[in-house]
C-alpha cells in the first residue's frame, strides 16, 4: 500500500488513523505500507509522524516527483500493489480502514501471477 499524504491535507488527518490500524492488522501477513509525504515540508512531516503514531515507513517527497510517477490527483490518494509491484486498486480521497482492507484482502486472495 502506498499513501501520498500532506500535513496541510485536511481530509488527510482523518485517514491517518484508519491506515495506522491497517497496517498494525496486516504486518504480519507480509503487507508493506509505504507513507510518502507530498509538497509538504520536512518539519511538518516529522510532526505528523510523531502525532499520529506513525509506525510504517514514509519517504519524503518535497518536489512531488515520487507523486508524478504515480499520477497522483491530490493528497490523499492510496494505491494498492500486488507482489509484482502492478498497481491493483487506487483510492483517490480519504479512505476508510474497512475500505482499504478490502481492496488488500483482495490481492492477498488471488493468485500469485
């Protein structure tokens, strides 16, 4: 799972949590939850870690190039990848823990390609 997030994206700040307690469910099954802090800048971002009890990895992405690549809308967009590193599923706005779980759980039940 991949978050393109912003400490200045309000809708943000209520999706954070939801994908904390994701992740802390499907860790143990091998899912990789990568944050990636878009446009913002570095002190803000270490703050919203920090308050929001971030603990999967975020990379940091001032220039918004990592979010190019993804053709991303806006923050927050969420993609979900399969092992082959092929974008499954893509949430564009805040997402929901149930949402994101179902759209994980569904590549966790198909197939290895």
């Amino acid at each position: 799972m991949v978050n393109f997030w912003a400490s200045w994206c309000w809708p943000c700040r209520t999706e954070q949590p939801a994908l904390q307690d994701v992740y802390q469910r499907y860790r143990a099954e091998g899912v990789r939850f990568v944050g990636v802090n878009w446009r913002d800048q570095s002190a803000a971002a270490k703050d919203w870690i920090r308050r929001f009890g971030v603990t999967y990895p975020n990379v940091f992405d001032p220039s918004g190039a990592v979010g190019a690549s993804f053709a991303i809308r806006g923050a927050p967009d969420t993609y979900i990848v399969d092992r082959t590193g092929t974008i499954r599923y893509a949430v564009f706005g805040a997402a929901s823990a149930s949402e994101i779980s179902g759209l994980i759980q569904r590549v966790l039940e198909q197939a290895p390609s």
